[in-house]
C-alpha cells in the first residue's frame, strides 16, 4: 500500500460516516412525520365510526341532513382515506333520496381514488361500501345482472376489510339481485348463508328480519305460501325495530303474496299501508310511487277503472323521468287492461302496437301481460288469437311451474346439505368441548389450591396496603395541621415586635389612642390565632386597625384607601387569615416607610364571575430585589405555605400575583392580587 493510499482511507470512511449519519437523520425524521401523521389518522378513524355509529339510522330518516353533514366533515379530514370514507356515506343518502345521477358521479370518484391507493383493509371496506351502493343502483334502475356481479364482487372485497358485520347485509342485497333474475336457488342459498353468518357473527335477532322476509318472497316465487306466511311471521315481530325501506318492504311485498294468491283486497290493504308509510318520508320516491303502481293493478283486478287511472297517472312520470323498464312494461301492461275496463278499445289497441318489451322481463309480468291480451282478443273479437295467447300463456306456466319444481328441489338440496355442513359443524364442537371439559377438571384441583394460596396473599397484601394508607392519611393531615399551626405561631410574635418597635421610637401626646388600638389589634391577633380562615369584613377591618396606627408612624403624607365592590359581599367572602395584613405590612415597611413625597396605599375588592378579587397597590417605586428595605420574606413565605397547603385539597385554587405597575402619576408602584373562588373549602 503506498502513501497516496493510506491518506485516502481515512478521508473515505469519513465520506461513509457522514453519509451514514443523513440517512440515519432523515430516516427518524420520515419516522416521527409518520408517526404523528398515523397518530392524526387514527383520530379521524375514531371520529369516523363515532359518526358512523349515531348517524346510520339517521341516512334512512332525514338522509339530505347526514349528507350535509358528511359533506362538511369530509372537508375538514386531513386524511383523505377517512375523507372519502365520509364521501360513501353522502353516497348512501343519494341512494336513499333516489338520486341516481349523483350517486353515479360518487361512485366514479370513489372508484377513482381506490384504484390509485396503495391497498389497505380501510380501503376494501370503502370499495366494499361502493360496490354494494353501485350494485343497489344497478338493482333500483332494472339492471339485475350487473347488481349481481357488483354484489358477489363487494362481498369478496370486504372478506379482506375489518366491517365483517356488514357481510350479512351485502349476502341479502345478493339474494334478491338473484330472486329477481329467477335463480330462486342461489338466492335461498345466499339467504340462508347469510343466517349462518349472523349466528357466527353473534348478531341481533333483528339482523335476521331481512333474511326473514328475503325468505318468504322466494317461497311466494315458488308459490308455497304456508313457508312463505311462516317467514313473513318471523319478520313481524321486529315491525316497530325495523328501518323505514325495510318497513315498506315488508309490507309491499306481503301484500304481492296475496296478490299471486288472488286475495286482492287483502293485497290493497298492504300496499295502502305500505303507501301511507311511506307518506311520512317525502325522500322516499321510488318506494311510494311503487306501492302506487301495485295498487293501480289491484284496483284494475278488482274492476275499479277510476282508482287504477289515479294511481297510475301519479306515478308513471316518476318511472318515465327514470326509465326504468321493468316498471314501463308493468304500467304499460296496466294501461291495456284499463282502456278495456272503460271499453275503449282503440286505445287498447294502440297500446298493444307499440308496446315495447324489455329482454330481462319477470315471467311473471309476462303472464299478467297475456292475461290482459286474451281480453282484448275476446273482447275485438279474435278469438283465434285468444286461443294462441291461451296456449302461449299454458307453455309459459308449465315451464313456469317445472322451473319452480326445479328450484324446490334445489332449495331442499342446498338446505340439506347446510343442515348437514351445520351438524358436523356442531358435532365437532361438541368433541371439542368434551375433551376441553376433560382437561379442565384434571386441572381444576391441581389450580384450587393454588388460586386459595394467591387469593389469601392478595388479601394479605391489600389489607396491609390499605391499613398503610389510612395511617398515612392520619399522618398527613396531622401534619398539614402542625404545619399551619407552626406558621400561625412564627408570624403573631413577627408581627407584633415590628409594632411595638415602632410605637416605641415615637411616642407622643397620643400615646393613650395609639396603645388602645394596639391592643385591640393584640386581642384581634390572638382571636386569629386558631382561626384558619376569616370573613373579608374581620380582615379588612384588621387591617385598617394596623394602617390607623402605622399612619402616626409615617406622618401627613401617608394616606390609604379601602374599596369594596358593592357586589362583594365582606360578610359571605371567606380567605385565609392574615392574607390582607401581610402585603399590607410588607408594603407599609419596605415600601412607604423610606419615602419621600406622598405614600399612598390602595385596598380594593371587586366581584368576578368565578369568585372575588382582591388586590394591595402601593406607590413605594415597586418591588426591587436588591432593595436594602427588601426584608427576609418571611410574611409572603407564610402565606405561600399555607395556600399550597389549602390548595392540595380544592379543585379551584386560590391564586396569587405580584407585579410592578405603572400609576397614573407617572410612579411605579407594586400590586398583590388574589383571586378568591367561591365555595372554597378551608378544612383539613
């Protein structure tokens, strides 16, 4: 190794340190900005399911109030995933107050931010939530397909999120996308996975009312209606729990069950309940104006052209303004059926000519189509055309009728092979919790024993504990009342010697008045001795006893002023005893004492809303800590111990300042302020 090289080694390391110590450096700080933005995020999560938690039944009641304040919390979120989490709530109540065009607009910005976020389980629970509003939309506008396909793929989303409670909800939402295509199979098998998971989950029996109900119309569909009545009776006790479009379902679709069993009158009752329910919630537009189009058909059975034309003329601009085909066909359907009621059959003509028919229609909406067309034919005339649409409709009802065999067969199959999934499922638990039993009791003895053994040591150390803490409780209150009473006994002896000095130095013709009000001062001293806390009233006028005397000793140029707020009231306010006198004091000896010009002293107490303040003002050119006249600062010392001492054991404290000020006169003086609250307690 030559020369140049040994030089360049050291110079390198150092080049490694240095940079070693930057990446070190911006590393903890990346840290701490993480932390603390995690810290920040965790707080919104918070704020988030509180929200969540009070307002979900609020998004069906008044759905535009949650939006709006969805809308507003949502700008205030610093965390943009909590902020779009807020988004899908606003989601919801557009779904509520069928507002396709906005909910379609939310979906594509919610769609947006998932796909450029990094994934998370908060990030599959709101792509979950979007999913299964997408899918709800897809279902409101006819689109059964893609409600489906949107339903199964939110389901899958959320298996890997933290809302697992939500599953059952989503399974049901993709029982009826599948009754509505005909796969009664799939949706009794979605329902009554959804049971399952309830129970798992140990959910509330008013969780189920749903699958209850989802249940009964798949039996309706496949016109058992003993199953179909016996579910529908599960739903009703949680009638008065349930929320209002789950209330409208409910009794929308029990009165389609009596409508498929030709019970007409007992169906228009339920779509009038139905209808008046919905009343109540004016953002409740597609389920109103869907009650109205079965009643309409009800009514049309029944011969009541007059009510059928009434509820169809309100509420066919609704489905018109969606374009919902499946209702179209269904009011087109109607409009055939009443121009024959009233006779007029060039418009029931019409009606038959453009009819337009959608490519996923309800078997069932056929058949009540062609029932209506036989009508027609026989009532023009055609009964050839009858005679077809007859056999056309007996084709219909035994592929009808074979498809519900169909699906009978497979709802048994699946539910016998639940019911078996379940009783090995239970089976297995049960082993399990037999050996489990077993294991417990060969140690149940071994662990008594031991248990007593800590149970009688944990007593022994408790019972110790406390007797300690109540004998150092005694101790500290004897302590705290020796304290004060070492404080009471330092400060008379300090007090009264610096006045009969002073006395002493000047005696004159008023020698006579000056000892009387020393010894009304002495009385009053020793009066105060065993006193901790005295009136504002008996302190004031202690201390104008001590300014009547101090006033001989500082000549014509000492005046004091006491001001007492006309809200205060000097009998009621309680504060320490010697709390005045010792500022008081102060001021007379190391302030005014050596002055020369006027000596002026203030006493004021003014009324606050927390208590009573009370400040001391002198003139004496403000405290100076290397002032000869500064004293040893025995007196403030004094009250300092025995405010710590009443403080410990208050919730509000009495507070003390002291500061120089500016006088009007130009002077600089000092001022002891005191904040006395009310109810303060001076026990110890």
């Amino acid at each position: 190794m030559n020369l140049q090289q040994t030089c360049c080694l050291p110079a390198r390391w150092r080049l490694l340190k240095m940079v070693c110590l930057v990446a070190v450096s911006a590393w903890l700080l990346a840290a701490c900005h993480r932390d603390h933005d995690l810290g920040q995020a965790d707080e919104e999560w918070r704020r988030f399911d509180t929200f969540i938690h009070v307002q979900s039944d609020s998004i069906s009641f008044t759905p535009r109030r949650v939006r709006s304040m969805a809308i507003g919390r949502m700008r205030q979120c610093r965390d943009s995933l909590s902020a779009y989490h807020y988004l899908s709530v606003a989601l919801k109540t557009c779904l509520v107050t069928f507002d396709i065009d906005s909910a379609r607009l939310l979906i594509r910005q919610i769609e947006d931010y998932v796909r450029r976020s990094p994934r998370s389980p908060r990030l599959a629970d709101l792509y979950s939530e979007c999913l299964n509003t997408q899918g709800n939309v897809y279902a409101r506008t006819g689109y059964m397909d893609s409600a489906a396909n949107s339903f199964r793929r939110s389901y899958q989303v959320l298996l890997h999120g933290t809302r697992t409670d939500a599953l059952p909800d989503i399974l049901i939402n993709l029982a009826d996308a599948c009754n509505r295509l005909g796969q009664l199979d799939q949706g009794a098998y979605w329902y009554r996975r959804a049971l399952l998971m309830c129970d798992s989950l140990g959910l509330v029996s008013q969780r189920k009312v749903p699958i209850y109900y989802g249940l009964a119309q798949i039996y309706c569909s496949l016109r058992v209606f003993e199953l179909c009545d016996h579910y529908y009776d599960l739903a009703f006790p949680y009638y008065d729990q349930m929320l209002p479009f789950e209330k409208h379902f409910y009794l929308n679709n029990r009165g389609t069950s009596y409508y498929y069993r030709g019970d007409l009158l007992t169906a228009r009752n339920y779509f009038l309940r139905a209808l008046d329910f919905t009343s109540r919630y004016p953002d409740m537009q597609y389920e109103t104006n869907l009650s109205r189009i079965n009643l309409s058909d009800c009514y049309l059975g029944l011969g009541q052209a007059d009510s059928a034309a009434r509820y169809l003329r309100l509420c066919e601009p609704f489905f018109r303004q969606m374009g919902v085909p499946t209702a179209l066909y269904y009011i087109d359907t109607q409009r055939i059926q009443l121009a024959l009621l009233r006779h007029d059959l060039p418009e029931a003509a019409r009606l038959i000519k453009h009819a337009v028919i959608p490519a996923d229609l309800d078997p069932d909406m056929v058949h009540i189509r062609n029932r209506y067309l036989r009508h027609y034919y026989q009532a023009v005339g055609e009964y050839r055309k009858a005679y077809q649409n007859l056999q056309q409709d007996l084709r219909l009802d035994d592929s009808i009728r074979n498809e519900r065999i169909r699906m009978r067969i497979a709802d048994l199959t699946l539910r016998y092979q639940q019911d078996s999934t379940l009783m090995a499922h239970r089976l297995l638990l049960q082993e399990q919790e037999t050996e489990m039993f077993r294991l417990r009791q060969t140690r149940f003895i071994g662990l008594a024993f031991g248990i007593l053994a800590f149970l009688a040591a944990v007593f022994g150390y408790v019972y110790n504990k406390k007797k300690r803490a109540l004998l150092v409780a005694r101790n500290s209150r004897m302590v705290s009342s020796l304290r004060l009473e070492n404080i009471r006994n330092r400060l008379s002896p300090h007090f009264i010697f610096n006045l009969l000095n002073q006395l002493m130095s000047g005696l004159d013709n008023s020698r006579r008045q000056g000892l009387s009000s020393l010894v009304k001062l002495m009385r009053r001293n020793l009066e105060l001795a065993d006193q901790l806390c005295v009136t504002l009233e008996e302190e004031i006028d202690f201390v104008r006893t001590y300014l009547e005397l101090e006033r001989h000793a500082l000549g014509v140029d000492f005046r004091f002023t006491i001001d007492i707020d006309p809200e205060v009231d000097a009998r009621q306010v309680t504060l320490p005893a010697m709390l005045l006198q010792i500022p008081v004091e102060n001021a007379v000896k190391h302030a005014l004492k050596d002055k020369e010009g006027e000596r002026l002293l203030w006493i004021a107490a003014a009324h606050t809303p927390g208590g009573t303040d009370v400040s001391i003002v002198d003139n004496g050119g403000g405290y100076r800590f290397s002032s000869a006249n500064r004293g040893t600062g025995t007196g403030m010392k004094v009250i300092m111990q025995t405010l710590q001492i009443l403080n410990q054991k208050n919730r509000k404290s009495i507070n003390v300042a002291i500061h120089n000020i500016s006088l009007p006169s130009g002077e600089t003086g000092c001022q002891v302020s005191f904040h006395l609250p009310h109810q303060y307690d001076y026990t110890l």
